[in-house]
C-alpha cells in the first residue's frame, strides 16, 4: 500500500484524517433531528408519574430503531419502550428495566393495555394493527410512497380511537434528500386527490421553496405556518362542498335502520354469549366462564382440535388486549374464528332430533344461502304448531314438541316462506346485475346520441364551410358557431333510433312520435361531449389531418351508430 508514496504524501495524509477526526467529534451528540424527537417526547410526559402520554414513532430502518432506543433507554432506563419490526418484538420490563425479546402480538397487547408508552415501529406495523389507544404519531422518516404514508396515521386515525384529536408530527432535515422526499410525497398526494377527492391532511402543505427559504433564514417558521395554515382551510372548505356531513350520513343510516331498509341481523355478540355461558352441554365438559362481569371469558375444556383452557371471548376490548398473564391472547366468539368454529362444529356435530329440521333456500347465481330451522312446539296453551326459526329472538318462549316429528308435507309451507324470505334478502344484491346492465346500455345509448349529433352538424356546416370536403375545416367551423352559445338546436336525427336510445339516456329526451326525422334542443356539455366523440373517431382513421374528408368521416359515424345499438342488444 505504501509504493510509491513519500514521507511528504504521508505526512499529507495524516494531516487530512486528523482534520476530519476534529469534525467527527462535533457529532458525538444527537443529531438535530433526534434532538426535535426528545424535546416532542419531553413535552409528552406526565407530570409527577415518569409516564409518557402514549406515542408512536416510526422509521424504515431497522439501524435508525435500534439506535433511538438505545438513546432513549441510555436517557432513562426505566422509560417504557416497545418496539415493533421484521425482527419480532421487545419491550421493557418494569420490575427489572430490561429490554426483554417476545413476539409482535404481546408488544402490540401490552401497548393497548397501558403498559408500553413509546412504541418504535418500522413499516411492518404500518398495516393491520390498531393503536387508538394513542394520539400521536411521529414519523422520524418519510417513506416515497405516499400510502404507506397514510397506512402509518391508519393505525391510530381509526374507528375505536378514544382521543378526539390525532397528531402527526414529521421530521425530515431542510436541505437534504429527505426534503425532496417531503415535497414529492405532498405532490403524489395532491395528484391523488385530484383523481379520488381530497384526502385528509397528512403531511403539512410546504413546497420545495419554501424549505429553502426556511434553511436561508429568508422565511419564518410563524409565516410558513400561516401559509400552511391557510391551504389547509382552502382544502377543508373543498372537501366539505364535495362530500355529505358525517351528521348527515349518521341521519341517513338512522333513517334506513329505523324505517326497516336495513334488515335486522338474525344473532350478535350479546346472544352469542349468553348461548354459551347458558349451555348445559359445553358445562358438562368442564368449560368455565370468568366470575368478573368485565372480563367475558370462557376457559374451554374438551373441545375437539383446541388446547385445554384456551380462552374465547365476545369483547373486542379483551380481544386487542389480551389477558395480563396470558400466554398468546383470547379468540373472538365470532364467525371465522378457528376457536369458535370447533366450538360450532362439536355441538352440530349431532343428529338434530326428528322434531327439528334444517332448511335452506339460495337465489339462483347468488353464492349464498339462506338457514332457519323448523321446529315442532308447544304454544302456551299447549296446543301444537310448527315455527320457523329465522333469528335468535325467535328462540324466546319456545318449548320443542319432542314428540312430534316433522314430515315433508309440513315443512313445505315453511321451505316457501323461506324462498320468499331469502328472494326479499339477496334481491338488492341480484339487482346489482340489472344495475350494471344498465349502466352498460346507458353508456351505449349516449355514444350512440354524441355520434349522432356530431353527424347532424356535419351535414349542417359542411354545405356552408369553406373547403367543406375536409372535416378538420368543418370542425372549426362548429367550434365558431358554438362561442358563446348554451345550447344549440339540433335537426335531422333519425326517428326510429331515438325512440331506441331515448328510455336508456341517464337524462329525459325529447323522444319524437311522429315522423322520420326529429330535432332536440341540445346543452353545451352535450354539444361538447358529442364534439369529442367525433374527433376521436377522426382520430382514429389514420389519415392526415389536411386530407381527411368529412365524407369518410361521416361514413365511419354511421357504422359506429349501428355498432352502438348493435350492442344495446348484447
């Protein structure tokens, strides 16, 4: 390594590393933007308690949550830290103040119970989990895409959220590459909104400029603020013209549920565990349930293909949190949960009696079914009668008539009233088909309606145009004759296709009863769709612009037209 190099290139060497090691000393500190995050988090603590109000950072990098933790934990060891990432799970023991491995589930539980403060995450948390029991989220840095971006504020910005205002605080460096990440992330989300409505306010709206303006000292912090400030108005004040009030929806639904337009549904949490905790059966295999009204738990026994003392509950509290002491955290008492469908699968696993029958009835191309069951009773008076049992709510008051069994003839009445029940569920979701149907024709008919009104003008305008043989010419002469104008009468359109097209238009037409010919008065937005319709189809000829005839063109209309009601038909 030394060939060729001299004592005086050496010594020139020398010099150049003990300059850089002086400047490296100047970085023994935390760095600007580690210093922003403690003064955050030390705005956050709770006076008298070492506690911290509940905050979420998050980062891309595993090296960068390494490295907060360990500065935060060499601030105060005792602080309450978890982290969450590819690598699993820690946190910190209270009794002992270690940094103690576990799985991801447990960080996440023990932060929802309380017993984590700060929880330093990378994107593997970015999805699925719920956080609402915190108010402030810190990105220390921003990804590129602007989704995983909203995904990270997703976590806490959630229905369940017990704060009545979030926060997002993020950091990135003035100057720097994570600035033009700021800008770029900001334009996506701009350019987002302009396709599917303006989003909620994530990240502050400050452009490139004005970081730069901020890091010369040209711009203060107060005024970039204000400027923010204001945008953010102007794009709530957009967002409220275009969108129904939340009181206004919550009116709405009230409306549906109260009139009956939203059916009941047949069984909920409440009759889900009160049939558990009332059977006799699943008590006579030893299963428990919790003494403490506010924990609703069953300690399972004897279930086939489930641990002995597995847990399942109906609270969706106990169900994110998980029990204190509990190794893993307790099933949800609910549809699709393994634990609850060996439950289900156990106790159907029995032959009904002869005196109770399962019944199902479907809607043809519908994936779905329909259950009830008929059962023979007893009505109050003894007298015997057969129910259909469509709900849980049906339940109250039966008394099963064990000695009646029921026959085809029986259940056909009830297998009818059935059908008609489940034709009068499924029918909204079986006319989506007529909808889209619909809409396919609608779509059809309005084509065909723009081709045919750019045809009228061209028969109109190609006699009265200079040069109009060729159809770009006739075309700026349409485009003179519509300034200014807010509608235009339109002649000439054939009879028989319009009174085909008019009853699909997704607007009322003049649909003529008499004649060969008939004439609209047309508005400007159709004039200008129809416009469109017949440049495209120009477009599409391949021919030069200064030799393209309006003959040709008009040619190719007509056989579009008869396409179009061609396929009103398919």
């Amino acid at each position: 390594m030394l060939k060729h190099r001299t004592p005086d290139d050496l010594a020139w060497e020398r010099r150049r590393l003990s300059a850089m090691l002086v400047t490296l000393e100047d970085l023994s500190g935390p760095a600007s933007k580690m210093q922003v995050l403690l003064d955050a988090l030390q705005q956050r603590c709770i006076h008298g308690t070492g506690r911290i109000r509940q905050t979420i950072i998050f980062t891309r990098f595993f090296d960068t949550l390494t490295d907060i933790v360990t500065r935060l934990r060499h601030i105060d060891p005792s602080m309450l830290i978890g982290t969450y990432s590819g690598q699993g799970g820690q946190y910190t023991d209270p009794q002992s103040k270690r940094f103690v491995g576990v799985d991801r589930d447990d960080v996440k539980q023990r932060f929802l119970r309380g017993e984590i403060d700060i929880l330093v995450c990378t994107d593997a948390a970015a999805e699925g989990l719920n956080l609402q029991t915190a108010d402030w989220l810190i990105n220390f840095d921003l990804p590129w895409n602007p989704m995983k971006v909203e995904q990270r504020i997703g976590r806490i910005d959630r229905i369940g959220q017990r704060h009545e205002h979030i926060y997002v605080l993020n950091l990135c460096y003035v100057d720097s590459a994570e600035q033009i990440v700021y800008d770029r992330l900001l334009t996506r989300l701009v350019q987002a909104g302009s396709i599917v409505g303006t989003q909620q306010i994530s990240m502050l709206p400050v452009t490139l400029d004005e970081f730069q303006e901020l890091a010369e000292g040209r711009l203060s912090e107060v005024e970039l603020e204000r400027r923010a400030q204001a945008r953010i108005t102007l794009v709530k004040q957009r967002t409220a013209s275009m969108e129904l009030p939340p009181s206004d929806l919550y009116e709405i639904y009230a409306r549906l549920g109260n009139n009956g337009s939203i059916g009941a549904v047949p069984v909920n949490l409440d009759m889900i565990w009160k049939t558990l905790v009332e059977s006799r059966y699943l008590r006579d295999l030893g299963c428990l349930v919790s003494v403490n009204a506010e924990q609703p738990l069953l300690v399972l026994h004897g279930i086939q293909h489930v641990p002995e003392k597995s847990l399942l509950t109906t609270s969706r509290d106990m169900f994110d949190t998980g029990l204190p002491g509990f190794a893993g955290r307790p099933s949800f008492a609910s549809y699709g949960d393994p634990v609850f469908e060996a439950v289900l699968a156990q106790v159907t696993a029995y032959d009904l009696p002869a005196s109770i029958q399962r019944l199902t009835a479907s809607i043809d191309g519908l994936k779905a079914e329909l259950v009830a069951y008929a059962v023979a009773a007893l009505d109050s008076g003894g007298v015997h009668q057969v129910r259909l049992i469509t709900s849980f709510e049906d339940l109250e008051g039966l008394q099963i008539d064990e000695k009646t069994a029921l026959t085809p003839e029986v259940l056909q009445p009830l297998q009818t009233r059935l059908a008609a029940l489940a034709w009068q569920e499924f029918e909204p979701v079986h006319a989506v088909k007529r909808l889209a149907r619909a809409n396919v024709q609608a779509g059809h008919a309005q084509i065909a309606l723009d081709y045919l009104i750019i045809n009228s003008l061209l028969n109109l305008r190609k006699t009265l145009t200079k040069d109009g043989e060729f159809f770009w010419q006739v075309m700026k002469d349409i485009e003179e004759v519509l300034q200014g104008r807010n509608q235009l009468s339109i002649a000439s359109l054939p009879t028989e296709v319009m009174r085909r097209i008019g009853p699909l238009l997704l607007f009322p037409a003049q649909i003529p009863t008499l004649g060969v010919k008939a004439s609209m008065t047309a508005p400007l937005p159709l004039l200008r769709a129809a416009i469109d319709a017949g440049c495209r189809v120009a477009d599409a000829m391949k021919v030069r612009r200064a030799e393209l005839q309006t003959a040709s063109v008009q040619a190719r209309l007509r056989r579009e037209i008869e396409r179009e009601l061609a396929a009103l038909h398919t």
